[in-house]
C-alpha cells in the first residue's frame, strides 16, 4: 500500500512537522512518502505531482490557511484516480467531520484530533482490506449512505508518540523553520483559543526533549519554533529547557528559539536568569489581545496587566530577547476607543515588534458556539475573519486594517524609530491617535493594499509630515534622512539622503574613521578593523539639527538649529555628535 502525505504550507520557509510524526507512527504499515508544497504553488502542479506515483492513501493536513485548495484537490483527484482513498485530517476539519462527508462525497475518511495513534490503526484496517473504522475513536467516515464515527482523539501520553524532531532529517533546516512542542495543552481558557477544547497539560519527558533539541541544534537550523501554547506554564521545566539551549556549546552561531510565553506568571527568579542569556538567542511572543478588563472577561482570559507591564519592561530593558506583543482587535466588549487603549497600553512597552491582528472565530471554539451572544457577523469562509460585533462597526475595523498596515511598515520594520518617537511624542496624545491618522491618510491617498519600495515608504513619510503641519519640518526630515541612513548601510541612497560627496566632507570621514583613538572611543567593535570596511557600516554625516539632544531628552526637547557632524553606527545602532573631534567639524 502506497500512502502519500500532503503538506500544503503557507510558505516555503514552514515545515509540516505534523505529517512527519504520522509517518513515524506508521512505520512499517506501508509505503509512505511526504510532499509538502505551499498554497502558492499553482493547483495543476500540486495535483500531478500528487497523480504521478498513483497513490492508494492521500492523506492532507488541513488548516485555515489551505483548506479551500484542499477541496479542489480532492475534487480532482477522485476524478483523476477514482479508487484513491482519501482521508483529512487537522483543526481545521475536526469539529464538525460528520458535516463535511457529508457534502464532500470524495473525502473517504476525517481524523479529527490528534491523529498520531488512530492513523495508523486506520492504516492497519486499510492495508488489510477492511473499509470500516468502527471502534476507532476520532476516525468518521461513510458506510455506505451512512456516516459512522464518534470522539474525539487526544493523546494520553506524550511518551506513547513520535517526537517532532525527527522532521529535521528530512528537510534543509538551515533554510526552514523548525518547529518543535515539549507540551500539548494550556491551563488557560481562551475561549476564542482551540487549545481550550482539551483540559490540561501533557508534556514530552524531559530526557526526550533534551534529545531532540541536541539533533535539532547540530542540524544547522537557524530558527527554532516551539509550538507549546504557554512554555513557561511550568517553571522549573521551563528554565531547565532554556539553561539546557543556553549552556549548549555546539549551537549553531545566529540560531534563535521562539517561545510563546505568559509575561505575568512570571517572577523574579525567571527574569534574573533570562538577563543571561545570549543576545538575540531567544524570541518572546506574549499574548496581551487587550488592556480591557471587561473584554478579557467577557473571553475566559485571566491577565495581571501591571505585573504583566513590569515583567516586559524588565525583559525590555535588558534587550537580550526579541519581543513579540500581540492584540486582538474585535473580542467581545472591546470598541474602537477601547482597542485604542489597550495599543498604547502595548506601544508603551516598547515591543520590537507589536502584532496587530484580527480576531478569527475558529471551527470548535467557544467564541464560535457563543457568536450570537456577542452580536458577532463573521466570514463564513477561512479564516472565519470577525466582521462586527455589537461594540465595533465593521467600518470601525476597515480603519484597523489600515493602522495594522502603517504599523507593520513603519514601526514593525524598525524604519522609523527616531522619526516616529519624535513626531508621536510632540505632536500627537497618542500613540494610537498618530497611526490612525496616518492609516487613513495612506488609505485615502490610494497606498493600502499596495506593494511600496522601501525608498518609497521614507518619501510617503516626508509627505505626510508636511500635509500634517509638523514644524520644524526640517528637523522632521533630518530624522528621516537619519533613520533611513540607520537601515541602508553599504547600499546605493536617494539623491535626498546622499553622503556628502564635497572636499570638506570627504575630509570629516577621514578625520574620524581613520582615526584610531575616536574609533575606539565610540566604536570598540571597530578596532583593529580596516576603515575601509567601517565605511560600509558608519557614516560620518552633516545635520542641521542638534539630533543626539533631542533623542537623549527622550524627543522632548526643543530644536535647535546647529550645525553638527554625526557619527552613524548602523551596526550598534547609535549616532553620536563628534564635531569636537575633528578641526573640520563647526
């Protein structure tokens, strides 16, 4: 029996870890092969690959982001090879399977939960020429004009199943995410969360994840994901599992593990270990979705929102870690001014990244079955995107698009930090009052929905400004020069932000990057190193503006038009006045 497993990824960089634990689960069974392609694969092209071989089994992994080509998949290949059985599995057709065969006539089989063990006994039955699955929990499927099945699978035992490392013998790690869980569970409630359908907390033993995490390490990968819903909900085993990637000395250089984790039941201990750790090894996603008491009540979430604020401004401060703050716009109780609230509550964090999303009321979860409480109107078609409720407008969320659009671009990408605190500091109430306005000016002048070149995205800026009155608007683009400089080290300029090119410019550089004492003096990293190859990564710049002030007062004081040389250190991210180090200098 030849059984091929089909991934369709949301991209190329994601890895179907799931299909690779089945097919260790099946071993010996029968012939099984993996093909995992994206969503952006053309359809013709994944269903003849999928043809090619002439397969009895295909099995699909089915979630939010590829179910529709899934079904024309299906279609098709029960026209194409009448006598394949196919069988779905995922979140994505586990809550209401009895429904789906029973307008899908070309699907044969549906694997609802965790399919790890009931798969390959439905293999096993398959292989020995047996159609019906009674008996097997989770499995429906179609006995004649007749849909059989019940239950739900969950795996009791996290020991009784194959660990997901085994993915990285079959995939170019170093060019992929690898993704990875040491628990399956939650102890929260989310009722928007699938992860609230199955009570408690199973976990990987120990021993086992330590073993996976040395192959994964020694595989070369450069981006770890764990997929464990809130890592540190045990901290003992949590710290034993950072100090274990931490103290590992054959890690690859510039390799980083990503954690979702709970900021506010974390405590002192975790966050004087975690200043320890290597810069840039670890990446946090917290999940705030909303500074509203009333919201997060209203959906099952339990928040310490102050000590919450203390743990990220701790983690903040010693800069080590990658922060990733996530909102939800549209839960129950939450209106346009609300949401407003709780994205300064998060911009005020100072996230290296804050993550805009909209709320999505999945198949099986309890905001789902409870939409109509709520007012809820949602798209019926993945991802089941919230469209209004009874406390935010449908318009109300189109203008949200758009904020999430300007955030993503601008503050998100890193593009404009001085520019952005400078502007957000004096001339708006607040954060979420500046990128509204800026969302709708950049929906009305025809830009959301669009591509930009990043040159463009800095002249977008500089125009906005201008129509918004901001004065001095020279300062205003002396801080978008800088910030564009900080960016594009060693890389061709617009005519706008171009270097310097007369005599007494090329004399500045000189007199600062060749100089041995002034190097060491602000660039310790560069010492010993070629000027030559400093140039690619400082500048040495003429501004009319006395910008170090103003970003040392916190953007708070005034300007002051004075002429000053400014040493850009793009690699350490800095800028320093060294007019007083050179006689050229004013």
């Amino acid at each position: 029996m030849f059984i091929k497993l089909i991934a369709l990824n949301s991209s190329f960089t994601h890895t179907a870890v799931a299909l690779y634990q089945l097919e260790a689960a099946a071993t010996g069974i029968g012939n099984i092969k993996i093909q995992e392609f994206t969503i952006n694969d053309g359809i013709d092209y994944v269903l003849g690959e999928i043809y090619s071989s002439r397969p009895d089994v295909v099995g699909f992994s089915c979630y939010i982001w590829n179910i529709d080509m899934i079904w024309r998949l299906c279609s098709a290949l029960k026209k194409v090879l009448p006598d394949v059985t196919i069988i779905l599995g995922g979140p994505e057709v586990s809550y209401d399977a009895r429904e789906l065969l029973e307008r899908h006539n070309e699907v044969d089989y549906i694997v609802c939960g965790e399919g790890e063990g009931v798969f390959a006994e439905l293999l096993k039955r398959l292989k020995d020429g047996r159609r019906l699955a009674d008996g097997i929990e989770g499995v429906y499927y179609r006995n004649g004009d007749v849909i059989c099945g019940a239950g739900f699978a969950v795996v009791a035992h996290m020991d009784d199943i194959p660990g997901m490392a085994d993915a990285v013998d079959h995939i170019d790690a170093a060019n992929r995410i690898v993704y990875y869980e040491t628990s399956r569970g939650c102890p929260f409630k989310c009722s928007y969360c699938l992860s609230s359908t199955i009570d408690g907390i199973r976990y990987v033993p120990m021993a086992r994840v330590k073993d996976d995490l040395i192959r994964i390490m020694r595989s070369g990968a450069k981006q770890v994901k764990f997929l464990d819903r809130t890592f540190n909900a045990h901290k003992r085993r949590a710290m034993d599992i950072w100090r274990f990637i931490a103290d590992y000395d054959k890690r690859p250089e510039g390799m980083r593990f990503h954690f979702e984790i709970c900021a506010d039941i974390m405590d002192d201990d975790m966050l004087a270990f975690l200043s320890s750790i290597p810069n840039g090894l670890f990446q946090f996603e917290i999940g705030i979705q909303s500074a509203n008491d009333l919201s997060l009540e209203a959906v099952g979430r339990r928040v310490d929102l102050d000590h919450l604020a203390h743990v990220v401004g701790m983690l903040a401060r010693c800069g080590n870690i990658h922060l990733h703050l996530d909102l939800i716009a549209g839960l129950p109780k939450e209106d346009l001014q609300s949401f407003g609230r709780s994205f300064d509550y998060a911009y005020e964090l100072r996230p290296d990244v804050l993550q805009l999303g909209f709320l999505k009321l999945l198949k099986g979860s309890g905001l789902r079955n409870t939409a109509e409480r709520f007012g809820y109107a949602y798209d019926d078609y993945p991802p089941y995107e919230v469209l209004s409720n009874d406390s935010i407008s449908f318009d109300e969320l189109c203008k949200l698009h758009w904020v999430e659009d300007v955030l993503n671009k601008y503050y998100n990408s890193g593009r404009l930090v001085h520019t952005l605190n400078y502007i957000i500091k004096n001339f708006h109430r607040s954060a979420f009052d500046f990128y509204c306005l800026l969302g709708c000016y950049w929906h009305d002048r025809g830009y959301y929905g669009y591509k930009h070149r990043d040159e463009a995205l800095y002249s977008i800026m500089a125009d906005f400004a201008r129509c918004s009155g901001y004065e001095p608007i020279g300062l205003i683009h002396e801080l978008i020069r800088l910030d564009y400089l900080f960016k594009h080290p060693a890389m061709s300029h617009p005519t706008w932000t171009t270097p310097s090119r007369d005599e007494r410019a090329k004399a500045v550089q000189r007199a600062i990057l060749d100089n041995e004492c002034i190097v060491r003096k602000y660039m310790p990293h560069f010492v010993d190193v070629d000027p030559k190859l400093i140039r690619k990564y400082a500048y040495v710049e003429h501004f009319e503006y006395d910008i170090p002030s103003i970003i040392s007062s916190g953007y708070t004081a005034q300007p002051v038009s004075k002429p000053v040389w400014l040493l850009i250190d793009t690699v350490a991210g800095k800028v320093f006045d060294v007019s007083r180090e050179t006689t050229a200098g004013e």
